[in-house]
C-alpha cells in the first residue's frame, strides 16, 4: 500500500491547521481549524492546567508528554513546587514530577524504543528504564557534567558526556556504553581538549562516531568577533582525531549522512567553504566557497543543500551527493526555517516570527527549483512554525534523482539584484566589476592542473603550517615598513610593472621604483586575500588604489 502524502502543520497568529501535501495543498478537512489553546483531534484527549507552562516535548514513541516551567520560590526563601512533569499521554495521568531549575537541556532523553530515559542532574546522569521513574536503574557519576547525549538506533545504547575543563586542565568527551560506567576502563573512547566553552556532540544513526563542536567565547587572537571553534570526531571503537579544515573561520554547520559514513561541514570565513569527509577525516568531496551557512542531508542522504540563511540571501545549491553534480540553485530569502519532507522529494522553506515579522508565510519546494505552493501570511498576521507530518524511516523509498525542473503552477519569481552603494563621486564614471573575494568552485569545476586529488590530513595539516608561516613573515615585513612592504613580484604582477627601462631623469626613475615597489605589495595582499587572511581595512584600500597606480605608472614610462 503506498504511504499517504506527508501533512504540514501550521501555527501563528491566526491559530492552529492542517494543510494537505503534495500535490494538492489545501486546508485538510479532517482536522478543523483550532484555537492554540484547545488542541483537537476529533474529540478532546487530555486536559492539563498547566498555565504558566512554556514547553512541551514527546517521547520517540508518543507514550509520555514532558512539559516544564520555569522554577520559582516562595518570597519567604522555601523550596519552590517541581516544574518538570512527565505525563502518560493514554491515561493523562502524571508519571512523575522533579525540580528542573534551568531551561537548558530541560527535557530528559528517551532512547528510539523508550526503554532507557535520561536526565542530568547534579554530577550525575540518572537512568530509568521502562518508563518508572520512581526508581533509578542507573548511575552515571562524573565531576562537573555539563552536557549529555544519548545514541540513536537500537541497543546496545551508548552515550556521550561532555565535562568542561578547569584549572588549567582541559575540557574532555567520553563515550560510554549504557550500563558499563564503572571502573577505569569503562569508556569506550576518550577525547580532551582546550578552547572549549561549550560543545555540541552529533551521533551518527547507526551510533558509531561522535562529532564534537567545541568553541569558546571569545577568539583571543582577534580574528573572529564569534569565538574560535574546533572539530574532533570520536568513534566507539576508541578512535580519535581532530578534523583538519584547510580554511581558517567559524564553523557554521556540521551534519552526517544519513548512511553514517561522511559527513559535511560548512566553515571559514566568508565566502564560506563546504567539504564531505569520510570516516578516517580525509576530505572526499570541496564544494569550494560561497554565501552559505547551513547544510542539511535529504532524509535518503542522496541529495545535499547547502543554504544562506540568517544575515545572508537564501541561496541554496542542490547536489547529487552520489555523482557530485549540481541540480539546481534556487533563492529562498528572508528564511528563518527550512526543513526537508519525508518524502526526501519535498523542501519546506519558512519566515516565521518573531525572527522576522514582515512578510511571514512559507513554500514547498520541489529539489530541481520549482515553487509547487506558497502561502503569504497577511500584513497583519504572524506565522509561528511549520513543519511535516513524521513518518518512520524507509516509509518512502528512494527516487531516481532527477535535473530537470518539474512543472508548477506557481508563477516563478526573478529575485531582484541588490546594486552595490556607490558614492556620489562615482556615479558619473564607467562601473569596474572588482570582487573582494574570490569565490572559489567546486572541485570537479576547478581547471585541471595535474592532479585534483583531495589533500589528506597530513598534507593539510602541513598547508595550513606553510601558510600561517608565510603571513607571519609577511606580517613582520609590514611591521617594519607599514606603509608599503617590498617583496619579491610574483608571477601575475602586471607585465609593465616589470620594465626596467630607465628615463635618464633620476626623479622620473625613483617613482617609477616606488610604484612598482607598491604594486607588488598589492599583488602580495590579494594573495593573502585569496588565500582566506582576512585583510585590515588599510590594506583593502592599497587594493583599491591599484588601477589608479598602474595608470600612473604606465603615464611615466609612456614619457619616456
């Protein structure tokens, strides 16, 4: 029997409704629209009174409702009511009750079958089995726990710790396998490291790696207003390593395959770089740079997006991750959300409120390009969240990729081109088309010079070595003559810089030197450039006094 068409649920202002899927997209029947206080499914379920409530979260398997809100105390300084309950969705009954004071990791981790929960709770991990919560089956006991995260898929269960460093000794990450936590060798990998404020750990599905995102606060050598991050992969067999990334940057976006054995990372500072990496950390796959922030896999892992979202346009790329070739580029702007169907056909792209209260509403794209249905919120109107109906993995099978673009009602909209700010001294003049990046394309789109092969981690490692070696001697160059640093002319410096013809006028004769000697300190900055440094505002402005140094000089040497 085939699978019925996934629904999308849609909540904001104007209350709470059901919209039916592709390809009809019309208000479902079956479900009236309701208030956002009286959830309904054909006759009520349950009715909780819990008014200063502010989340709610299901089990994996729909069988327990967890809410919470925030903890508060008498004025006379006694214990405040516990503000967690665990609810049994059948019965409506409450399980159980417990003091959560922080919102932070406020809700406990069920594994994928519910026969193992979770939840952190003073240096400790506190398990329960079976859904009693009266009793705790196990303990998992380490000093300062910050963080926790179960593994997907069935038993045996795994799961990750994180515990912050301090006084001089470094943060660390261990994964353990539920319930062996005693003794010395207990953890069956093992993972330190410094720079770490906070982590984010991502299991793969079938739970047998870890990835850890680890940043701090702040970037102490200045480079990034958005703190230092790092990359470390950790597997269960007890293997570890820190995932070379040859552009130095934030990372914006870390996300598995749904196979478990690569993954993409988004990073560097922009125009971003994408790359897939295998299990031993070596790159497979450079999508080169571009205005992108966000990675997300299609639920079957064949087909990947890379997206800018946030404080950058909404461009997406669409690739076929099997044969590495683009399918589409389309432009979602002003998202807030985007979310793939179950179908692994389908994308939902969404401006909700209050990340963006103008123009709030949403599209359901096909992945070659084509709109197939969008809803525009009115002027007076906010839209809250949207998402799909979920379905079990291997509910829809895998399609056929497909590159041409499927027909649709929906008439396509040209994005308008944002024209850059010109001052009013050059708007009279010719329009130089000058980039201040380069962007670099995709690997299998780079000219073949020899051998494309992927760098391993050694050589990365080695190249990322070479060139901050090169910036610093480069640095220390400019240190000496901050004006304009002489250095050797490379290979692209223009073919009239490099005239040694002479004048017989020695004042004609030294600015000739001193421009050449400017222009290959500009030809060295856009090195720099192009090699990911990011340049400081005097030095972007010599690159912009280049064309009017190489009119210059061509003026002397014309007289000559």
């Amino acid at each position: 029997m085939a699978p019925s068409t996934p629904l999308l649920t849609v909540r904001g202002s104007e209350g709470l409704y059901m919209v039916n899927g592709p390809p009809h997209f019309t208000e479902s029947t079956l479900f009236p629209r309701i208030n956002i206080i009286n959830v309904t499914n054909k006759g009520l379920l349950h009715s909780f009174d819990l008014p200063k409530a502010i989340c709610l979260e299901f089990s994996p398997k729909n069988t327990v409702l967890a809410t919470w809100q925030p903890y508060t105390t008498s004025k006379d300084g006694t214990a405040g009511v516990p503000n967690l309950q665990l609810y049994d969705v059948k019965t409506g009954t409450c399980l159980k009750s417990f003091i959560q004071k922080k919102m932070q990791n406020w809700c406990p981790s069920w594994s994928e079958d519910e026969t193992v929960c979770a939840r952190n709770v003073n240096n400790e991990v506190h398990f329960f089995e079976n859904d009693n919560f009266n009793t705790i089956a196990n303990k998992l006991h380490l000093q300062k726990i910050n963080d926790f995260v179960l593994s997907p898929g069935p038993q045996p269960y795994k799961v990750a710790v994180y515990v912050p460093g301090s006084k001089g000794a470094p943060s660390f990450v261990r994964l353990y396998q539920y319930p062996k936590f005693d003794g010395p060798h207990a953890a069956l990998a093992n993972k330190s490291f410094f720079k770490a404020d906070k982590v984010t750990m991502l299991w793969n599905k079938k739970a047998t790696a870890v990835l850890v995102i680890a940043s701090t606060e702040v970037d102490k050598t200045g480079a990034s207003y958005y703190g230092e991050q790092t990359l470390h992969y950790i597997a269960a067999n007890g293997e570890s390593a820190v995932v070379q990334l040859p552009k130095n940057g934030p990372i914006y976006d870390v996300v598995w395959n749904s196979s478990s054995t690569e993954f993409c990372a988004v990073y560097g500072f922009m125009p971003a770089k994408a790359t897939i990496f295998n299990l031993k950390c070596d790159p497979v796959f450079d999508f080169g740079t571009g205005p992108r922030n966000a990675a997300f896999y299609s639920p079957h892992g064949h087909i990947l997006v890379l997206a800018g979202f946030g404080n950058l346009r909404g461009q997406m790329e669409v690739w076929d991750v099997k044969n590495y070739k683009l399918i589409s580029k389309p432009v979602a702007s002003d998202s807030t959300y985007f979310a793939w169907c179950p179908d692994g056909e389908h994308i939902l792209t969404a401006t909700c409120a209050p990340r963006l209260r103008v123009n709030n509403g949403y599209k359901i794209w096909h992945y070659t390009g084509s709109v197939l249905h969008k809803h525009d919120m009115p002027s007076n109107a906010e839209l809250w969240q949207v998402s799909w109906q979920p379905f079990l993995d291997g509910i829809f099978p895998a399609k056929a990729i497909t590159y041409q673009a499927v027909p649709s009602d929906v008439p396509s909209e040209e994005p308008k081109a944002a024209t850059a700010y010109r001052p009013p001294a050059l708007r009279n003049k010719p329009i130089t088309n000058s980039k201040l990046h380069e962007e670099e394309p995709p690997q299998n789109m780079k000219p073949q010079a020899g051998n494309d092969k992927p760098l391993s981690k050694t050589a990365l490692k080695n190249q990322r070595k070479h060139e901050a070696k090169k910036a610093a001697k480069q640095e220390a160059r400019n240190e000496k003559s901050p004006d304009w640093a002489p250095t050797p002319a490379p290979q692209s410096t223009p073919r009239s810089t490099l005239s040694q013809s002479t004048s017989g006028d020695p004042e004609v004769d030294k600015k000739i030197k001193n421009l050449k000697k400017k222009l290959k300190a500009i030809e060295q900055l856009k090195e720099q450039a192009a090699a990911g440094k990011q340049l400081e505002k005097n030095q972007l402005e010599k690159i912009q006094k280049e064309k009017a140094l190489l009119q210059e000089l061509e003026d002397l040497e014309l007289g000559i």
